[in-house]
C-alpha cells in the first residue's frame, strides 16, 4: 500500500473531511463501475455508491490494512447492492416461458458485443438473476456462496444463472438481428 493510501485512510479514521473528499474523488468510479453491475439502473448505482462510501467512512477504523482496501471497499458495494435486493425481495419473480425459446440458428452475437449493451441488458435482468449473473459471472464468486449470501438454494442460483444466461443471449440475439448492415 503506497504512503499516499495510508495517510488518506489515517485520515478518514480520524474523520478528516477532506481525506473523506478525496478518497471519494480516488475511488467513487471504481465503486460505481461494480455497482451498475449489481442495481438496476444508473440511478441505482449511484445510490448505492453513495451508501456504499457511508459505510466506508463509518467502518474504515475496522480496516486493519490486510488486503486491498480497494477490494475491501468493493465487497462495501456489492453487500449493500445484495442488501437492498434482499429488502426488497417481497417481489415475486413472474416465469415467462416464452423467455427460454430460443432459436437455435442465432448469430454468433458474443463477437459482436458492446460491452455497453451487454451492461444495460445486465441491468435489465431481474433483479435475483441480476444479482447470481453479476456474481457468479463478472465476481467469481461460487454457487455455495451466492446461496448463502442471497439466502437461496444453491439448485436455485444454479437455475438462476442459466435463466439469466439465456435471457441475455435471446437480448443480444435480436438485438443483432434488428442492426443495420
């Protein structure tokens, strides 16, 4: 960890302001990147960033130095993005059949992604699927700890995953066949 780091963490435990600006300034798209990968949309993610660095600031006197801190505050933003999903998961998931009809000739729509796209479908997803895709898929995280972390079965995030897998390529999939030669 560099001397510049560890001043601006000394800093925020003694509750400096202007440590807490600037390691806001340092580390606010880091954290916004990880977050539009877990909410919704836009305004979701910067919600939770905003949450997320409350935490920080409130927790930073627990962060002993072990590890990344850029890491540590990461997991901050991914367990309050899991946190406002399981808040709110009186929502029922609705299954549409017609989600997993998927053509069997479609284009080889991975050599043309924009990861752009492929965010905003992401985003699209709901909001359990979201949450197992972003996990499993872009956090490496395994079945066993997504189940526990949503407080799902591990059949269940498995059966997510593929439900989210086919969701996007079907996404995708007519995306690419509605674009312009």
């Amino acid at each position: 960890m560099s001397t510049a780091l560890t001043d601006l963490i000394s800093g925020c435990k003694k509750g400096d302001a202007r440590a807490q600006e600037k390691l806001f300034l340092e580390y606010r798209d880091a954290l916004y990147t990880t977050s539009l990968k877990y909410c919704r949309n836009v305004e979701e993610a910067q919600d939770n960033v905003h949450d997320a660095f409350v935490i920080v600031f409130e927790t930073i006197k627990k962060y002993k130095g072990a590890g990344s801190f850029a890491g540590w505050m990461q997991r901050i933003a991914i367990n309050q993005a899991v946190k406002k999903y399981r808040n709110k998961k009186n929502e029922q998931l609705t299954e549409d059949p017609s989600w997993f009809s998927v053509a069997e000739d479609e284009p080889k729509w991975a050599q043309d992604c924009d990861l752009d796209q492929l965010l905003e479908d992401i985003q699209q997803l709901p909001d359990q699927y979201r949450l197992v895709f972003s996990l499993y898929v872009l956090d490496d995280h395994s079945h066993q700890e997504i189940a526990e972390k949503l407080n799902i079965s591990i059949g269940t995030s498995k059966s997510n995953l593929h439900r989210a897998k086919v969701l996007l390529k079907k996404s995708l999939a007519n995306k690419l066949m509605t674009k312009p030669a």
